[in-house]
C-alpha cells in the first residue's frame, strides 16, 4: 500500500513543486498522500522533512521538490544540472570536476579545488552523506525526487552544513515486475545507454538493478595536439535489495560502483593581449616555432586553448559504496538506523600554466576519501500527541589522502631566464639585454650574479658588497629547473565526528506550532604529511641566504620579486620538505526554533531562527607555508590550519493555495556568516582567507501554476545580496558580491502533454535561468576577462509516447540558443596580468528513445 501512495503523491507533485524536502533521517520514509486532484489543481504532496510525515505546503522551512520528470526534460545527468531548476542553487567546476565542485546556496558555498576544505552545501543520496560535491558527480540512476534545503540544516542532518543540502532520493525496488531502458545519441557524438529492472525475489523480498554508459567528445580544441577535452566516459552499477515483512520492518540495502576516465578540464588564456613580461616571455619562446603558446586573438566562445605538447590532462575516478537503512515501527517508537561505507579514488594531471609553454606541469594527483558512518534516530509521540519528538546520534570515521606533484617542465629555466631579461634590460648599459640566471638566453646577457664580482661599478645598483658571494663566479649558471619540484608530497587527514540531537515539534493550538531543536557536534582531526621537493636552483639560492649578497639582490630589487616566485615557488620549494602532524579539536551546540501559524487552511505563515556551524581543517597545499626565504618564521602545520565557519539565520515566509491551480510561496532570509571559508587562488597557490562576516540576505518566490491536468507551469525568482565585510582579510573581496554569484536568477519551466490519440501522448518542455551580470573573480584588473554580463540558458524537449507511456520518443537541446558564458576563472601561475576562464557548456542536442514493462 505505502508504494503505491508514493507512486500517486510522486505523479501528483508539480513540475517545481514549492514545499519542504525529506532529510537524511527520513530518506527512506515513504510519503503518503491520497489522490485530491482536481481539475487543473494541484495534489497534496507530503514529505517526511522532519521524519514524520506531513503536507508540504505545512512544513515551516523553504525548500524546492525537484521530481524526476523535470529532471529528465531538462537534461540534468548530475548534481551540477539542478542549478538550472533553482534560482538560490549555484554549481561551479574548476580545475576538475572531481575535486573541484563547488554547490552554494543563497551565495554561500565552499571552494571545491582542494579537499581539506568540508562541504557548506551537503549533498545526501538516500540518506548517506557523500564527503565533497565531487563524490556526487556520477551519471545519476532513476530518481524519485531531489530536495533543494536552503539555508542552515542544524539538528536533523547526519552533517553538519551551513548553508544548505541536496537530498536526492533514487527509485526503490518494488514488488511489481518493471523496467525501463533508454538510448541516446546527440551531437559531439554523444552515446547514452541506461537501464534498470526491479520486481520480486519473493514475498517479502524485492530487487532492483539499474545501469548507465554515457560517452561524449570533448568541447574545447587543444590547438597543438588537436585533441578535444572536456569530454564524457562514464558508466554506473547499482543494485537494491528491499526486505518489507509487510508490518513493523523493512529493511533497504544499496550498493554502487561507479567510474569516470575523462580529459579535463581546459582553461581558455583569455588575456593574450595583454602587455607584460610574462606575456613577452612566452611570445618570445615561441617565435617561429611550431608549437603555439599562446593562441592570439582568442575569444572565449571558441573554446579554443594552447596546452604543453605530451602532458596528460586524464582524470580517473573510482566510486563504490554500500548502506542498509533499517526501519522498525514498534507502535510507540519508530526506529531507523542507516549505516554506509563508502570509498572514492581519484587520479588526475593537468598542465597548470595553462599555455604551449612547458614551463610546469601536475601529474599522478591522487585523492582518496573513506567514510564510515552511522546514524541512530527514535521518533514518537507523547501527550495526547501534543508532542511529536525525535532524538538520535550520528556519528563519522573519516580518512583522506592526498598525493601531490608538481615539476617544473622542460622549458621552466627558459621561462625564467626569458622574464628575467625582459625585467633587467634597463638595469645598466653593461648588459643592454638584461641578465640570466640559467644560461639559457645565450653570451648576449651575463649571469645576474656577476653584479657582484668583476665590476664594482654595478653593485651600487643593488647597495651590497660584491665580495660576500664568491661561489657565484661569472658563467657560472644556476643549475637548471627542469624535472624539478615535488617528488612525494603525502598528506593524511583522520576525521572523527560525533553528534547527538533532538528535533520535536509541538502543536500549541490547531494552527499553531513551535518546532525546536538542539545538536552537539564533537569534531577532532589529525593531520599528518610527508613533503619532498627537490629543487637545485632553488636551494642555491637559498644557500647563498636571504642575510647573503645574492639573496639580497632579490630583497633590494622589487623588480625581481616574480623571478625569486619562479625559482623559489611555495609549491616547489624545498624549504618545506619534511615530515609534519598536528590535531585539532572542537565543539559547537547547534540549534532552530520555529514558530507557524495556519491561515485558514490554504495559508501558512512561519518564521525561524537557525545556528549553524560548519567544521574548520587543514588546506592541504604546501603553498601556504610561511617561508623564511620571503620574511617568514618558517614551515609550521598551523600555517595550513583554518578554524570553524557559523551562521546565525532568521527567515520568515508565506507558503499559500490560494487556488486549486495556483500556490504561491515567499521566503525572506537573512543569514550572518563568522570566520566565512575562503579559498582564494592568488597567483601561486590556494590560500585560506577566513572573514570576519558575510553577510547573505534577500528574498525567493515561488509560483506553481496548472491551468490544466496536462500543462504544468512552475517560476522562481531569487534576489540575494552575498556580501564580504572584512576589510584586513578580504583583499578584493571586502564590501563585494561574493564571487558567481548575480544578485537577480528567475527560473522557470513550461510542460505540455496533450492526448494526441488513443494512448499517445504529446510532450512539449522548456526551462530557463536568467541571471543578472555576476563577476566570476573578484579582482578588479581581471575584470574585463572574468565577468558575465547577464544572460540566459534555455533548454527545450519535444516527444511523443505511445501505448500509453510504455515507449517514447523525445527530441531535445540544451543551452540552444548557444549562450556563452565564463564558469569561472582564476590569475594563471607565474603570468602576471593574465587571466583564464572555464567555458561553459555549448549548445547540446539529440534524441532519445525509451521503453517501459
């Protein structure tokens, strides 16, 4: 009986239905509803938000029901796709869409490049918690619904998250034999094969298996090698087994096993004419040759960019996991358990100048996540059931690793010497064509350190004493750079976490509610590394000591501070190399208070107040360690540590029926953000800039409209204002936008399925997302690369179904009118004044033919 009630509340939801999401702790509830349909009207959708069910139009929390007929006509194969649907939701990729996925919510999210860093958005897949967006990103199974949680989720989530959750509930298997298969081909050679298949094994004993392959070419042409990247090669497994005795318990076991092995992701050198020494430098390496460094009057939209000549850009990725929900109804207490395992592996290089220049390069980037958790949670009823309470504990064992490493490439000396001469031309009429540090430019220019020996006349323009350095005789060049840098950087973070909660609801009058709740979080963490960098050119010049004449030419000389970067870059110096460990404690109390009042019994009024909290860490990357080299204090793990993120925020908002087809719902928010996670990519490396406050307020509307069983109309409008205030902290960031984020996004999606016939059934869809201009960098000198102006995505589906849905026909297009716009972007390493974007997607389109039993 309770499948089928979910089938019907399932097929009854609006195409962007307005109204709370189940959490973690009821994932595997299924919500009841009985068949209220009228003419052109909505059904009741109910949910189990808060692990009881209730009416979805009742529930005091703002939240978008995204059911899997929408996703499907939108063509949404991942998390990243659900941003298309939901004004307040944003997904971003960067240097990789393994680790780096970045999901935020009303502005608020967190850096996905570099694993240390916790998820502000969560995204949960049938109550189980997956560590980072990245761990979401495989082809997507045959979908029951996906729920958009916006704002703080304190008490009832299995983790912490400050700025909101993705819940995603995949179809169950059933007790009926059925299936589906679908097949695909679109443009760029896309192939896509999915399937599934579900019935009974037995009485009390249900399966389901489902499947996909999904292989595309990539998108962006790399000019010198002619091959194109951003391309797809993915495929899923996932088995079901359903134990229901037809009482008091069922139980529900998932595993998956999930692969990628794509080339990813290009990066498109936006500021070729630019003027600078970086730039000259690279033009001038590159002068009659075959190989092109940089691609001259290259706009974005033609995704168009100059990589390194035989650097691998594969990214691999192995998923698996296993988890068991257990739910026993004992009358007066029901009890669900959830427990998982789950382990993902990923492998990835890149040319990281992001030009034809050889200069450095990433290879055999290994990240590793293991997660074990458990959750526990008891709900029941008490006086007259005036009280509706909960209470559980979760509780997560976690291991990542890291292996990183980074060389320098066979033009890196070069490169060097290339920029050194172009800053020093001026210096003195004794070397008219500047210096040299590796001899790589030829007799014309002299070895920087003969400033200070054989010609007296040139150390005044440095203030030392040329006799301090005898070692740096004329000629004699530092040894060279290439195939340097890390050789085995490990890194190992152990999480431990612990929570208990409480989250209960009591009805004060008929109309009249107060939801409370209250969490203890217990977060410890251990870090250990091993650094090994090797780099000779770099440890001469240290030898010769920032208190020795040669270091000084690079502290006297401002002019030099990018070339001592070059040959001493934080991610390759070996200043650093060593074994480090440290840990890190901490405990946060957590809590919401709501209060909802029903209007009549097509109204509700509610508003709440939420503490959030979001777990501090280690940013794993050797490029924040504090050099003595550049005025520090030294290498120290604390240099890496960031402390904790909290949020204090209040809501208040209408959700109404006022027709039978028509519901209208506004929220209006406001959330205050303490020590906001920042991960900022400043020229060299990732650092952490934890602010002092963000501030992340506006309002969301929500309108469902049917004026008739077989049209759906849904629209959305969100106005966030997501503004940084730090002035010491923030650099660019202080009083702006955060970045990506456009203050004005209108969503909105059209469904037409007119009875063409006897069981054929027409389909006629189209989505968009509107979107005010948004930086997606904030740096003032790179704004004319990085910013968006507004724009719109459109995506559309026509089809036809025959024998009364059992096999259909679709033709549909993504992106079609071919917008283009910047994903996001970033300074390029070491080319001072140049910028890059990741393009975003072009116009997709193709066909798909499916089959139901």
């Amino acid at each position: 009986m309770r499948k089928t009630i979910l089938r019907t509340a399932t097929a009854l939801a609006p195409v962007l239905a307005m109204g709370m999401a189940a959490p973690a702790l009821a994932q595997n509830t299924e919500a009841a509803a009985e068949d209220e349909t009228q003419e052109g009207g909505f059904g009741e959708i109910v949910v189990t938000a808060q692990g009881r069910d209730q009416l979805l139009q009742d529930v005091p929390v703002a939240i978008t029901v995204v059911d899997s007929e929408l996703i499907q006509n939108s063509g949404v194969t991942d998390v990243r796709g659900l941003r298309q649907l939901t004004p307040s939701l944003q997904s971003t990729t960067g240097q990789s869409s393994a680790t780096g996925v970045v999901l935020s919510i009303r502005g608020i999210g967190t850096a996905g490049d570099n694993p240390g860093f916790e998820p502000a958005v969560g995204v949960f897949v049938d109550g189980v918690f997956r560590a980072r967006a990245g761990l979401a990103l495989s082809d997507m199974p045959e979908l029951e619904r996906v729920e958009v949680l916006r704002g703080p989720q304190v008490t009832l989530f299995g983790r912490n998250t400050s700025a909101g959750a993705l819940s995603i509930v995949t179809a169950g298997p059933k007790f009926d034999l059925g299936g589906y298969v679908e097949a695909g081909y679109g443009n760029y050679n896309e192939i896509s094969v999915k399937g599934g298949i579900t019935g009974p094994l037995s009485d009390q004993l249900a399966l389901r298996v489902d499947g996909g392959y999904r292989t595309r070419d990539g998108y962006i042409e790399e000019v010198n090698s002619g091959t194109d990247i951003n391309d797809v090669n993915r495929y899923f497994v996932r088995g079901q087994l359903l134990y229901d005795n037809g009482s008091n318990v069922q139980l529900r076991i998932i595993g998956d096993y999930a692969e990628t092995d794509e080339l990813c992701c290009g990066a498109i050198h936006t500021s070729e004419g630019a003027t600078g020494p970086a730039v000259n430098g690279i033009t001038a390496l590159f002068s009659g040759g075959q190989t092109i460094g940089l691609i001259p009057n290259n706009p974005p939209a033609d995704r168009r960019v100059a990589f390194s000549p035989g650097r691998d850009l594969t990214e691999k990725v192995q998923e698996w996991g296993v988890s068991g929900q257990l739910d026993i109804d004992l009358g007066a207490v029901n009890i669900t358990s959830i427990t998982a395992y789950r382990d993902w592996q990923a492998e990835r290089a890149m040319d990281i100048d992001f030009s034809g220049l050889d200069r450095a390069y990433r290879e055999d980037y290994t990240t590793g996540l293991t997660d074990f958790t458990q959750e526990l949670r008891f709900q029941g009823t008490a006086f007259g059931d005036k009280l509706d309470w909960m209470i559980g504990g979760f509780y997560l064992n976690e291991t990542l690793t890291l292996s990183d490493t980074v060389r320098v490439g066979t033009q890196g000396s070069a490169y060097v010497d290339a920029l050194l001469a172009s800053s020093t031309d001026t210096f003195t009429p004794a070397a008219p064509f500047g210096f040299t540090l590796f001899g790589t430019q030829g007799p014309t220019r002299p070895f920087l350190g003969a400033l200070f020996l054989g010609d007296p006349s040139l150390a005044p323009f440095f203030g030392a004493n040329p006799g301090l350095v005898p070692q740096f005789l004329p000629g004699a060049y530092l040894p060279s750079q290439n195939g340097a840098g890390q050789y085995s950087d490990d890194w190992q973070v152990k999480t431990e976490a612990f929570s208990i909660f409480t989250h209960n609801i009591l009805n004060l009058t008929d109309g009249l509610t107060f939801t409370f709740g209250v969490r203890y979080n217990r977060e410890n963490k251990d870090i250990s590394a091993n650094l090994n960098a090797v780099n000779p050119a770099c440890a001469a010049i240290m030898a010769g000591g920032s208190s020795a004449a040669f270091g000084q030419i690079f502290a006297t000389q401002s002019a030099l501070n990018p070339i001592r970067l070059l040959v001493c870059n934080p991610i390759v110096n070996p200043e650093f190399n060593g074994n480090y460990s440290d840990g890190s404690s901490e405990d946060e109390l957590t809590g919401t208070a709501k209060l909802a009042y029903k209007i009549g019994s097509d109204a509700l009024l509610f508003g709440s107040y939420s503490h959030g909290y979001k777990s501090g860490g280690f940013n794993l990357d050797r490029g924040s360690f504090d050099s003595r080299f550049f005025g520090g204090n030294g290498a120290q793990i604390s240099d890496l540590q960031f402390g904790k993120e909290t949020v204090d925020s209040f809501e208040i908002g209408l959700k109404t029926n006022l027709a039978p087809g028509f519901q209208f719902n506004v929220t209006g928010f406001y959330q205050d953000f303490t020590g906001y996670q920042n991960l900022r990519f400043e020229g060299s490396s990732f650092v952490v800039r934890q602010y002092d406050e963000v501030i992340s307020q506006g309002v969301e509307v929500e309108l469902g409209v049917r004026p008739a069983d077989d049209v759906n109309m849904s629209f959305a409008y969100t106005y966030l204002s997501a503004v940084v205030n730090d002035p010491i902290n923030a650099a660019d960031d202080h009083d702006q936008q955060l970045t990506n984020q456009p203050e004005n996004v209108f969503t909105g999606a059209i469904t037409w399925t007119p009875e063409l016939g006897a069981g054929v059934q027409g389909l006629m869809h189209i989505d968009f997302r509107a979107m005010s201009e948004a930086n997606t960098l904030n740096d003032p000198n790179g704004v004319q690369f990085t910013r968006n102006g507004p724009y719109s995505i459109w995506n559309a589906r026509l089809g036809v179904n025959f024998n009364d849905g059992k096999l259909g026909v679709e033709v549909y297009g993504q992106n079609i009118f071919d917008q283009y716009y910047n994903i996001t972007s970033f300074p390029v390493p070491e080319q001072s004044g140049a910028y890059a974007v990741y393009p975003g997607q072009p116009r997709f389109y193709g066909v798909k033919v499916r089959a139901k039993f």
